[in-house]
C-alpha cells in the first residue's frame, strides 16, 4: 500500500490532469456516437481542456465544463471539476449549490423545450440520482480534505510534543543549576568568607613577620575564590540546553531573534527604557516566547504582533494575535506557562493579563512599574 501511494505520488501533476483531459474528450466522444455539432464538441473542448487549470481555479473550470453537461449525459469532466472544488475548499454551502446545479443541468436535456414535455416523474427520478452521482464527488473531496488536515495536525501535535519535552528538559537543568547555585552560595561561600575574616585577623594581631605573610596569603587566596566562586554561581543560574549549558540568560537583545525562530508571521513595535533592569528584559522576554508558544499550539495559522510600550510610570509587553486560519487540535500542556509568567510579574510588583479579542484572538499583557532593581 506504502510502495504503490509513493509511485502515485512520483507522478507529476500534468501528466494527471492530461490523462483526465484525454479521459474527458473520450467520454464525450462515446456519448456522441458521432453525432456532435460545431457548438458542441467546441463545449467538448472547453470543458476537457479547463481540466487542465482546476488545482488554480476550481470553481471556474466547474463552470466550463456545465456546457458539455447539458448536452450529453457525460461524468469524467464534471465528476473531477466537483471532486477537485470540494478538495480546495471549506466553503460547504457553495458546494452545496455546485451539486445542485450540477444535477439540475445534468437533468436537462436539449433543446430546454422537450426538457418538460416528458414524464414529470421519471425527470424527478433523474434528478435524484444526477444529485446522488454528483454528491459523492463532493463527499469524497471533503474525506481528502479533512485526511489533509488530520495529517498536517499529527505533525502540529508532535512538533508540540517535542517542543514540551525541550521545554521539560531545560527547566529541570534549570532548576538544577539554580539549588546547586544555591547550595554554592549558602555553604561554600559562607565558608570561605569565614576563613578570609579570620585570616585578616590574624594578619592584624600576628607578631611575627612569617604567621603575618601566611594570614595575608590565606586572606588573598580567600578573596580570589570567593570571585571565583560567585563566576561560578553566575553560570549555573544561566539557563541553556546541552550546546549552551552556560550561555547567559536572555534579554531583549535575543528578542528579535527569538521572533525569527518562532515559525510564526509576527511583528515587533514599540521599545522600552534604557535603564530596564535585567530581572525585567528576562522577563519581558520569558512572556513574548510563553505567548508565541501558546499561538503555535492553540492558533494554527495565526499571526503575531509583539508592541512594547513605557509612559512616565509603568513599561510592558503586549502580545496580541489572531485568530487561527487552521482548525486546532487540543495539545497536552502542564498549563504552568501563565502561571510562571504571574509570578514572574509579581517579582516586578507588576500584573499579567491574558484575555481574548473581540476578533477571535488572544491577548496577553505585561505592566509593571517604570523602576529598576
């Protein structure tokens, strides 16, 4: 099954739609028995060749092959026309209509004038079965439709899965890096202060000259690991994956290029004070990813706009996007992105909002207090 869709799918688009040209002209041409006029064996043409721009223009090349439908009791042209239209499109009610009157020319016969002169039942009884045949074209494209779309949704899904995981991964390395940060810091640290206190005292009250330079060089030796040691507490605080385990934490000046790695049509507008402090350009950038995370899982298709803002008393961000071009799919989530975004906001005495548009967007909003740390 495998092996016989991946030949199908070598083969190129033209040489598809020319053998339902060839197909289409055949099946007029059994139908005419020989019998076709100029006018229409010109519908003929019209209608068969038009199969040639049906992935462009669908709903048109339906239209043109109506013609040859009314004078001949032909399947190939329109069968395609209609299973290629409801491919393309969502628009249900316009397909509704397309079969309906699919049916209704197919009904006909001519001249319209002996359309009516027969039996009114045996042409409802036609009518019926042209809508049937041309209903499960229709069906058909939509089944292809909605295979497309579940499709191009497992692979949404398991970008998403995979994203989460990344995510898991760094925020335990995170939470990692910062209790040993603070082990560093409570233990070692206050260790090593202790000894370079007791050895400036022993350099003040040595007497002798010897026990004076030893106190002095175990106070040096004190001091430089107590730099040392706060580089060190500085790196494992830094957040990173396993090529930049100790990369500094993002500011504003990664903004731009986590905008460019979202995969999402975003815009960025606006900027913010000088003086910010570095607590707040982490978290102004923690924000705009957890918002453009939550546009790739839940707003398929949507596009972004990312504005940062400042008056005389507060600074923020504003993350606003639309609605989803794409039907979405329900993406496993901890649900402690806004959560960590509160609190990180708190930190600043300032408020998260996240609340949806008129428009069928979302929005979520950072504003906190114009001070530093």
């Amino acid at each position: 099954m495998s092996t016989g869709r991946a030949l199908w799918r070598r083969v190129p688009p033209w040489a598809v739609d020319g053998g339902l040209v060839v197909l289409a002209v055949l099946d007029a041409w059994i139908n005419l028995y020989g019998e076709g006029t100029p006018l229409v064996w010109a519908c003929v043409a019209l209608g068969s060749t038009a199969l040639f721009l049906r992935r462009r223009f669908p709903l048109a090349v339906f239209l043109f092959t109506l013609p040859m439908t009314l004078f001949m009791d032909v399947a190939v042209a329109p069968i395609t026309a209609l299973y290629t239209l409801a491919a393309s499109t969502r628009n249900r009610p316009m397909l509704a209509g397309c079969a309906l009157l699919n049916a209704g020319v197919d009904t006909l016969v001519w001249p319209l004038s002996d359309a009516f002169d027969g039996d009114r039942t045996w042409t409802l009884v036609q009518f019926v079965y042209t809508l049937a045949t041309a209903v499960a074209p229709v069906l058909f494209g939509q089944l292809v439709q909605a295979r497309h779309d579940v499709a191009r949704q497992l692979v949404e899904v398991e970008e998403a899965r995979e994203h989460e995981r990344a995510l898991h991964a760094q925020t335990v390395l995170a939470s990692e890096r910062a209790q040993l940060a603070r082990e560093m810091h409570d233990v070692v640290s206050h260790q090593v202060s202790l000894i370079a206190v007791q050895a400036g005292a022993m350099q003040v009250a040595a007497k002798d000259l010897d026990a004076r330079e030893a106190a002095r060089t175990i106070r040096t030796l004190s001091t430089n690991t107590l730099d040392e040691l706060r580089h060190m507490v500085t790196l494992l605080r830094a957040s990173g994956g396993r090529e930049t385990a100790l990369t500094p934490q993002p500011t504003l000046a990664d903004l731009r290029q986590l905008i460019a790695n979202s995969g999402i049509e975003t815009t960025l507008a606006g900027e913010l004070p000088a003086g910010i402090s570095t607590t707040a350009q982490r978290t102004v950038y923690r924000t705009v990813q957890e918002a453009l995370t939550n546009v790739r899982k839940h707003a398929p298709g949507a596009r972004a706009e990312v504005r940062l803002w400042h008056d005389a008393h507060h600074f923020g961000v504003t993350v606003t996007n639309t609605a989803p071009t794409r039907p979405s799919v329900a993406l496993p989530s901890a649900r402690h992105g806004l959560i960590g975004l509160k609190e990180r906001a708190e930190l600043l005495d300032g408020i998260l909002t996240a609340e949806s548009t008129p428009q069928g967007g979302y929005k979520v909003e950072l504003r906190a207090p114009a001070r530093s740390d």
